[in-house]
C-alpha cells in the first residue's frame, strides 16, 4: 500500500447558518495500483523529525499534497473520498 499527504477540505456551517471551508493535510493510503483510495488519516498531520533533515523532508512531501488535487468526503454519504479541484 503507497501513500502521500493530501489536502482534505471540510465545510461547517458557521453561527449565521453559511457554509464555511477549512483546509487540512492528511495522510492518504491507496490501494495495491496507488490509485484507488482505501483510507486516511483521520485527524491532521503533524510535522516533526528526529533531525532538521528529517524535518525539512516532511516539510517537503506536505508541500507537494498543495499542488494535488483537493479532496473532501464524497456528499453522497459514503465513506470515500473525492476530489474536488
């Protein structure tokens, strides 16, 4: 199973009842093609490293989840993921 980061969106409505958008990056598993999504992280990720390499590395692959494509739960109720930009 391969994975990435990913920027996933989540919509909330706000006190005056208008939807509002929050971006995360999560972690995103695929399946044995590394095209189908089978899972992810459930909260955020964090950065952190043993070292400034390590930690300049995980900055690095975070970065590259923003030049993907935006993913957000699939509003048709089910447990998947689509993507949306």
């Amino acid at each position: 199973m391969t994975w990435n980061y990913r920027v996933l969106r989540t919509t909330h409505k706000n006190s005056l009842h208008e939807e509002e958008s929050f971006y995360d990056i999560h972690e995103v598993y695929y399946d044995h093609t590394g095209k189908k999504i089978r899972a992810w992280s459930s909260t955020p990720s964090s950065v952190g490293g043993d070292t400034i390499e390590e930690l300049h590395a995980e900055l690095d692959r975070m970065r590259r989840a923003l030049d993907k494509p935006i993913l957000m739960r699939n509003p048709d109720g089910t447990n998947t993921l689509v993507e949306i930009s």
